[in-house]
C-alpha cells in the first residue's frame, strides 16, 4: 500500500475494548513487547514460538485478528523485510514513535517530567529499568505490564491512551502490519472518555508538541497518580 496524506475516517474511532482473562491480558503484552521491539535477530528467533502460544491461548476473535495482521503478514517471515519496515515507520514518522511521553510533550522541557513518571512507576511496582532505553518505551510498559504490577502499569497505558490511539491510527493509515499489534493492545485496555478521545482527535489534527513557546505553552502537567482512572494524566 502507497503512503497517504490522509487519515481514513474509519480509523478515527478507537479501538473497543474487549474483555480478556488477567493471563490473556499478560500474554498479550508481552507478546506485543517483543513484536513490537525492533526486530534484532535475537528476537526474530523467539517469533515462531510467539505465533504459537498466541493461537493455544484462543484469544477472543477481535484480539485474534487484530493480531494475525502482523503474525500473518509478509513481513513476519523475513527479516531484513522486517527490518527495513520498522525503520521506516518508526525512526521516522513523529506521529508513529513508541516513546509515550513525546505524544504529550513532544520536544519540550515538560518531557524530562514526563519521563521521570515512567521511572517512579516501575519502582513502585517494585521494579527499575535495567536497560539502555527510555523509561516511556512502549514495549518496556508492556513488559511491566506482563510481569510487573498490573495496576500500576494499566494506568501508565491508559494515561497515554490518546498517544497509542494516535500510534493505531497512524500504523493503520500506513498500512502497516504492526498496527495489528496495537489494535490489541487497546483491545485489552478500558474504554476511553470523551476527554481522552477529545485529546486523541487533537493530536491527529496536530500532532505532537514540536516546541515550547512560553513556560505554560501546554499548561500544566498534572502529577501522575497511580490508580487514576483512564483519562487522567
């Protein structure tokens, strides 16, 4: 499919939630935290077996086939295909990028803050980032998602759902496989509110921040708290 300038209608609608056990839920995030890493060949590796503890698990038939989009894809079965896709959509597209923080922030000073949240909320899930990344990294959430504590990563996720609505949607515009993996991502997430999809349609008419003018060019950034529901930042 050719790149488009525009965003099909269709996808501006988020995604339904859909109800899944807390092990399916689990399987799916870390399912998803690797698919959605970049795929070195130590990862490739892990792929087929992937694809089949997904099928075993008999996910409900909406995560099902959100997910056979990727496992099913061309894409899936080689590598270097693989490769050069996932730079292409996500070293290079603002509106595609698995840092969180950067679709509320964008480039700004409000961005360290952000971060930072990240990095108190995996400790006090008792854990810390032991990896040379960015603690908002899509996948490192999804991974405190499956093996951390759930609660606490739910609401990481859900208060940045605008930015991985935004994320679907621009994957989906793309034609991308990998925005299987993040329809089912949302799938397992609650349904969002008017404020958050008053936010995600926002960010598609302008994207994330791109610079600062003022020190309340975005107002304030609120504390995160844990246990917040949906919607909250």
């Amino acid at each position: 499919m050719l790149p488009t300038s525009f965003i099909p209608v269709s996808h501006l609608t988020e995604t339904a939630s859909v109800r899944v056990s807390a092990e399916q839920r689990q399987l799916i995030h870390m399912a998803a935290s690797i698919l959605l890493d970049y795929p070195t060949p130590e990862r490739y590796e892990n792929f087929p077996l992937i694809r089949s503890e997904l099928t075993a698990a008999k996910l409900p038939t909406p995560v099902a086939q959100a997910l056979s989009r990727f496992l099913e894809a061309p894409e899936f079965d080689d590598l270097q295909s693989l490769e050069k896709h996932y730079v292409s959509i996500f070293d290079l597209k603002r509106r595609a990028t698995m840092y969180l923080s950067y679709y509320l922030t964008g480039d700004t000073r409000k961005r360290g803050t952000a971060l930072v949240r990240f990095t108190e909320a995996y400790r006090a899930g008792g854990c810390e980032v032991d990896r040379d990344e960015l603690p908002d990294y899509l996948p490192m959430v999804l991974e405190f998602s499956a093996v951390g504590d759930t609660q606490i990563a739910g609401d990481l996720l859900s208060s940045h759902r605008e930015g991985i609505e935004l994320l679907r949607t621009t994957l989906e515009s793309s034609g991308s496989p990998y925005a299987g993996l993040v329809a089912a991502i949302c799938m397992t997430l609650p349904a969002i509110d008017r404020a958050t999809k008053e936010r995600y349609l926002k960010l598609i008419t302008d994207g994330p921040p791109a610079e600062m003018v003022g020190a309340t060019a975005m107002g304030p950034l609120e504390p995160f708290t844990f246990g917040e529901t949906n919607g909250s930042h």
